[in-house]
C-alpha cells in the first residue's frame, strides 16, 4: 500500500476521514496476514513509512502508525502518507544472557 490520505473533505469531518484511514490501513494489514506464507518463512513482516509527503517519509514501527497520524492531524495536516510493504519474516531466537553453567536453580524447602 502506496497511498497519500486526505483528511479534508467538504461533508466529512476531518475526525471521521482520519478513522476511515485508520480502519483502511487495519484492512490493509489484514488481509496481507491472511495471505499464505511462503516456504521458509514464519511471519508477515512489514516495512512501514510515514510522512507529510512521499519525499518526507521516514521509517516507522508498524505499531506507531496510529500514533503518528494523530501526531499528523494535531500539527494542522491535511495530507500525509503512508507507504506498507509486506515482506516474510523469519523468527529469531536470541540467546539468553547469561550461561547455563551459571545458572543454579534455588529450591524452596518446607
């Protein structure tokens, strides 16, 4: 999704034009997770830009979305875009901190 959303509309109130893109994107992102997962893969993974323009977009977590066309809204924008891009994602497994070896469990007695 490659999209410019404008918030005004000469019926619509702006708040209910920002809902509308809000549930747009939730829609989006739906039904790309629904879509089959290829070979090797565990995940949808999506890479999310944010901006006022196309030009101006930066790289956003997929979870500050909402965050950032409120943010949008409250500084008097009248347009911004969004840019999601899905892609598959592979589960990493990060290492724990510390050594088994270091690790002594500590029993309760009663």
């Amino acid at each position: 999704m490659r999209k410019t959303f404008e918030i005004t509309h000469e019926k619509i109130k702006p708040a209910r034009m920002v809902d509308s893109v809000k549930h747009d994107v939730k829609k989006y992102l739906r039904r790309e997770r629904n879509k089959q997962i290829p070979k090797g893969a565990d995940f949808w993974d999506f890479d999310v830009k944010f901006g006022l323009t196309q030009d101006t977009a930066e790289v956003i977590k997929l979870s500050e979305i909402n965050k950032s066309i409120d943010t949008a809204v409250e500084g008097g924008a009248t347009a911004f875009y969004i840019e999601i891009l899905a892609k598959p994602g592979i589960r990493v497994i990060q290492e724990s901190e510390f050594d088994e070896d270091d690790f002594e469990p500590e029993f309760i007695e009663e």
